[in-house]
C-alpha cells in the first residue's frame, strides 16, 4: 500500500506554491494510474464500470472519501465509467493533498470496474 495513502489532508490556505513538476513526478510514482494534464497543475483517473450502477457506487465512495477529507475532487461518470479530476484551486496547481486523495480512491481499488 501507498505510504502517501496512509497520511491525512491538511488544510491549503493558500499562498503556498504549487507542486513542480519534478515532486509531481515524484509523486505520480505512488499513485498508479493517474495522470499528469494541463501543464502539471491537475491529475486524472479514468475508471471503466460494467454498468452505470457500478459507476455510480463508485462515485459516492469517491464523495465519502472526499468529504471525510476536506478535499474535494471534480468527478464525472455515466454509463461505464468515472472521470476523477484533482488540484488545489487555491493554489492553481498541484498540492500534496491531491496525491493523498489520489491514492486514498486507489485504495478503493476498483468496486465494481471492468479489467481494462
């Protein structure tokens, strides 16, 4: 398991500067699966489910985390899959936090997702 998985949110009051690309890389080496976009300032995992019921228990999983959390992600879903989307708004880029949450939905594993 993820040592990144085991830590817990803490607030970003802003101020701080955002993650560089080289502990953006850093960090994407404990949270399998996601991805790097818009210049480094966001990450993202896209999930494919059996079925739109699937996809949607995975969400409130994803809600639930996020919540308990205080940090919350942009998720999108439909039939068959699930879109998460992470960044620290108040930041403009990428914070430790995002990884936390990354590898906390990792740990969720994949309820209900189809073998890619």
């Amino acid at each position: 398991m993820s040592e990144i998985a085991q830590k817990t949110c803490t607030p970003c009051r802003g101020g701080v500067p955002p993650m560089t690309a080289e502990e953006s890389a850093e960090m994407l080496r404990q949270t399998p699966d996601w991805e790097l976009f818009d210049d480094g300032k966001r990450i993202q995992r896209s999930i494919k489910f059996k079925d739109f019921a699937a996809a949607f228990a995975f969400v409130r999983l994803v809600s639930d985390l996020a919540e308990s959390e205080g940090h919350h992600p942009d998720i999108s879903f439909g039939w068959g899959y699930v879109t998460v989307s992470l960044q620290t708004h108040k930041i403009h880029g990428l914070h430790e936090n995002d990884f936390i949450i990354a590898a906390k939905i990792n740990r969720l594993g994949g309820m209900g997702a189809e073998d890619p």
